[in-house]
C-alpha cells in the first residue's frame, strides 16, 4: 500500500496528498489504499448522497447565526410579536449568507464550523451537498487536493479560488459514513484506510505506515541499493578494520569501536528472528573473509546465503542512518556533565 501511495506522488515529496483513516473494526489485513480524498464526515439531512463534476467551495465560516450574538448586549422586547421579528430578521441573515454561496455556482460545500438546521435545509433545497465540522487538517487536505482555497468571506467571489474533482460520494467504511472525493485535481492524492481491532493497534499501525511513506517518499527518486541481511554492514565493518590496521595512535581504538559497532546490525538481526546471533555472525564474519561480499541472513532459512537480488535496501537509506547514528553518538560523547537543578523544597 506504502509503495503504491507514494508512486501514486510522481516523485513528490508532499505527504499531505496522502490522507490516513483508522477505524476500528476487523483486521490489520482488511486495511487498503483507495483513490482519492476520504472525509470522515456525514452529508447533511435530505442533501444528495453523490455528486458528478462536483465545483467544491472549502470554508472556514459561522453557520449558526440562529441567535442574536452581540457581545455584552441585551434586549428587551415588550411583545412576542418583535421577539418574532429579531428571529426573522436573523433567519434573513442567513438566507442570504446562503444565497451568497449558492450563487457561486457550487454543488458542494465543505465547511469547518458547524451548520445549523436553518442553513442546512436551505443547502437542501438549492440542492447542495453540505458538510459540517470538517477538523482543519481535514479542510487544509481537501482544499489542496481540490486545488482550491479556504474561504472566510463571500462578498467577493472574484478573490475565491474554488476547488473541483469528479465525484463526491458517501460511503460506508465499518458501520461509519463518510465523504468520497473522486478524480480530484491533485490526482496523486489518494487515503489509506487502516482497520483494527483496538485504538492501540491503530495508532501502532499509523505510526508504522508514517515511517515507510517517509522513507518510500525520499527513495523513490534514488535507484541505487545496497545488499541486505548484514551484508552491507559486514562489509564496511571489515573495510574500517582493514583502515584501523594502517593508522596509529588511538584512533585505531575508535575505529574498531566502530567496527564492533557496524556489526551489532547482523547481530541485533539474527536476535530479532529468534536464532542464534554468535554463531550466524560468526559464519557470516566467515564467509566475507573467505571472498563471499554478497553473503548475508537469510532469516527464514536461519543460515548465510548469497542475498544478491534476494535482500535488497535502499542506499540513500542506510546512508542516512548510518549518518544519524554516528552524530547522535558524537553529539552524546561531547557531554561532559549533566547539571539538573535541585526539586523546589516544600513549605508547610
């Protein structure tokens, strides 16, 4: 799914184009990519469920102007008739407020902020699609793949950038509606949708997915590889051992520190599959003296194989680890001391 996502990118690197939703519910495995913009909201009462070439206004608007919202005022009316006549004039209001933004020629309207009953049976009767309370990474998602803008104000409809797609649908994901943006401007954008059986599970899953949209985006331009399974670790720990040889002083004694250090990864591995690290890093250490420079893990097997196009990694990725991995261990021998300041003394 990871890959398809960011291949879906063209090679950008902007992952705001991709959207994720966890519900939970099912399994991990019943999880799956769809194309285009999922919103996790409901369409409006007696609204259309599905709209074709939809011209989408994304705002950030009151829509609840039910009531008289003037800040430390008060008013006082000596018949019900005039309490009638500040309703009226307030449910004109917003008549038009309406008619502002149906006049912009839109069938869809995704608003932040909530819509009252009033707004939303005038949406319905000019036959516009209206969604309420959509949260504001959702409407900063939808505007950019939509290719428009957030809106605040309609009197002005020259300065409002409006966005467009070809469908917009609800759907049911689990027992839960939702909005579908079909065939949006930005094509790339598309949603994964993550299931799981706890809210725990989800966000482990999230996180997880994060990580490798983060490094498939940032690869995906790279096609040089390296081998894996230890390989490619192997070989530079014995390539720093062979440089230590030839300098003198300490610095030999940091250089084949760091040699261990490289050949903790095979170790940590072979740890992680549940075999025994000694004697497969032993074999492996073997086999690289012997001349073998593509042997590595095969951790299904739990023996040392050739892994030339069997275990591959990305050489932009292993180069940055390698890189942060080194600094964080520099910038953490530079410390010298730790000064932490005394708890505050309680005062009965």
């Amino acid at each position: 799914m990871c890959v398809d996502a960011v291949l879906r990118l063209k090679g950008s690197t902007n992952l705001d184009r991709i959207q994720i939703i966890k519900k939970t519910g099912g399994k991990v495995s019943d999880s799956y990519l769809s194309d285009g913009f999922i919103l996790n909201k409901k369409v409006g009462v007696n609204q259309p469920r599905s709209v074709k070439d939809a011209r989408v206004l994304v705002a950030n608007t009151p829509m609840d102007t039910d009531k008289v919202k003037v800040f430390g005022a008060k008013i006082k009316v000596s018949d019900v008739s005039q309490l009638a006549e500040i309703e009226r004039a307030e449910r004109e209001k917003m008549r038009a407020k309406v008619q502002k933004i149906a006049a912009l020629g839109i069938n869809v309207f995704v608003n932040r902020q909530l819509i009252y009953n009033w707004p939303e049976q005038l949406f319905a009767d000019a036959g516009i699609m209206a969604i309420e309370h959509a949260d504001f990474d959702g409407v900063e998602r939808l505007a950019l793949v939509t290719g428009g803008e957030i809106a605040s104000s309609f009197d002005s409809p020259e300065l409002l950038k409006l966005g467009a797609c070809s469908t917009v649908e609800e759907i049911i994901i689990g027992e839960d509606r939702m909005v579908k943006f079909g065939g949006v401007a930005a094509g790339q954008a598309c949603t994964v949708v993550l299931r799981g059986g706890t809210t725990q599970m989800l966000d482990e899953a999230e996180r997880s997915i994060h990580d490798a949209l983060a490094v498939l985006s940032q690869v995906v331009g790279e096609p040089r590889i390296v081998y894996g399974g230890g390989c490619s670790e192997m070989l530079m720990s014995n390539a720093v051992d062979d440089a230590a040889k030839t300098v003198a002083g300490k610095r030999s004694i940091a250089m084949e520190a760091f040699a261990r250090a490289l050949r903790q990864m095979p170790t940590i591995l072979a740890d992680n599959a549940g075999l025994d690290s000694a004697d497969l890093v032993a074999k492996l250490r073997a086999a690289h003296y012997e001349g073998q420079r593509s042997a590595g893990l095969d951790l299904f097997a739990g023996d040392v194989v050739d892994v030339a196009g069997k275990v591959t990694e990305s050489f932009k990725l292993k180069r940055q680890v390698l890189l942060s991995a080194a600094e964080a261990a520099e910038m953490i021998l530079r410390v010298d001391d730790i000064i932490r300041c005394a708890p505050r003394q309680r005062r009965g």
